[in-house]
C-alpha cells in the first residue's frame, strides 16, 4: 500500500525519521555538480549523496580512494549551490576518518565549513566507533553504511553480494544497532540479502536505505548516472535504468559532427 508523499520545504534528518515513523519511503540519488543537482532537487528527491563514487563516475578511477578530501569539498560546494529542498549529505573520503578519530573531525569539519553540506556519511561500524562518536559530539549529523563498503573493497577483493554467511550478519546487525545508539541518523545498507536488510530495519528506529539491499528498507539510493544510463558497462541486479541517455548524448553528439563537417550546422537562422 503506498503512503501519501509529505510535501516538505526543506528536508532534515528529522523528516527522514518522521518518513520512517510514517510508512514513507525516502529517495536518494547521488550528484556531483551544480546543473546535475539542480535538476534533481526540482525534481523532489529527498536526500542527495554528494558520494565518493565521483572518483568513478566523474574522475574515471576504478575506485573510490583515490579521491581527496580537497575534491569532494569541491563537488559538495557546487552541489550546495544548486539546492533548495533536499538533504545533502557527504561521503568522508578514504583515509581521511579510519585511523585517527581526531582527523575524521578536523575532515568532518572542513566539509561541513566549506561545502556547507548538512551531514556526513562514513563506512563501517564498532572499528570506526571513535571517529563516529567525535563527529556526533561536534553537533554534525552522521549517516551510516554497512554491508558492501567500496572504501574497503581490496581488503574484501570483489563485488559480491555481502553478509551472506551467518556470522557477517550477525556483526552487520550489532553493527547497525550500535549506529542508531551511537547517534547516527540513518544507515545506507549495500549489496546484502534483502531479508536481512529488512531485520535489520525492523530492528532500528533510524531510517535505512538500501542500493542492492530489497524493498524491506525505507528509502533506495542510486548513483544517479547509472539511473539515466549515462554508464553502460555497469550492470548490476539492483540497478534500474530509466533513461538510456548514453546511446541518446552518442547520437545527438555524431549528428552535430556531421552537422557542422556538412556545413548544415549553422544555419540561416542560427547567424547573427
């Protein structure tokens, strides 16, 4: 049964919980710059994730650590810039939180000084705990993420599908039962079963969002590139793509090539 879409002026992490308490589900998408964004907000998603997945999707690396925190303050300013209604919520870039619970405040920050983004988002559980609770004492909102954590994807050495195996569950549970009771306002669930997704958030009063983790949760995220088909070598279970705009940009793109190499482009009408 679909829940009545609440119309929010500005979204906080209070209204994702309120979502939650109501039966609505939240909707996440990622983006990197300012027209992207744009678009997105007026198009009424709930919550943008300003991710780490920009070293993929807009750098070209075949992972996310390369990125630095210098850049994802960079793509968080000019996602910043663009919105009116949704949440913004930044990835804490790889090494910048993990080790040192005094850096990953100092990194939290910076973001949250020079982006002017509204919360954090960091991988892992009880291992990152320090780091966790430093950044909730400095007042800033922290989201979560367990399950596939692509920051540590070497020590896990593939893609696959996480928490398959009944001990990786049990800790993903007691990891996200330790979010909610540190402080963190929601959790982003990656690539695990959708019925332990589903435990998981029957277990918790915060929000959770799944990419790869079933409809049991309250909210789904996408990276945003990937919905529109701009990436087509991708093509995970999970992924739903609405547009096809690679082979629709390739296409536009040739024409204008022979348009202008055929001096059809411009025109009469196109001179001044």
């Amino acid at each position: 049964m679909s829940v009545a879409k609440k119309e929010y002026k500005r979204v906080t992490v209070k209204s994702l919980v309120d979502m939650k308490q109501t039966g609505e589900k939240i909707s996440m998408l990622t983006a990197y710059d300012f027209t992207m964004a744009k678009i997105v907000d007026e198009a009424g998603v709930d919550v943008i994730l300003v991710g780490d997945s920009a070293s993929n999707v807009m750098a070209g690396h075949e992972t996310t650590l390369p990125i630095t925190l210098d850049q994802m303050i960079y793509h968080a300013s000019s996602v910043i810039r663009a919105i009116d209604r949704a949440l913004v919520v930044v990835d804490l870039p790889f090494g910048s939180y993990q080790s040192d619970p005094r850096e990953a405040l100092r990194s939290a920050i910076r973001i949250m000084k020079e982006s002017g983004a509204h919360a954090v988002k960091l991988e892992g559980g009880k291992e990152i705990k320090e780091s966790v609770k430093r950044i909730l004492n400095a007042g800033i909102p922290v989201m979560g993420h367990l399950g596939l954590t692509p920051q540590s994807i070497y020590k896990f050495g593939t893609y696959t599908v996480r928490a398959k195996e009944e001990e990786e569950a049990e800790k993903l549970k007691e990891d996200a039962i330790f979010l909610e009771k540190t402080g963190c306002f929601a959790i982003v669930l990656e690539k695990i079963p959708a019925k332990l997704a589903k435990e998981v958030a029957e277990s918790v009063s915060i929000p959770v969002i799944g990419i790869g983790a079933g409809n049991g949760v309250d909210g789904q995220v996408l990276v945003l590139h990937d919905l529109l088909g701009m990436t087509h070598q991708f093509n995970p279970r999970f992924l739903r793509r609405y547009m096809n705009l690679y082979e629709d940009m390739t296409q536009a793109i040739s024409q204008y090539v022979e348009d202008v190499k055929s001096v059809d482009f411009p025109s009469e009408e196109e001179q001044y």
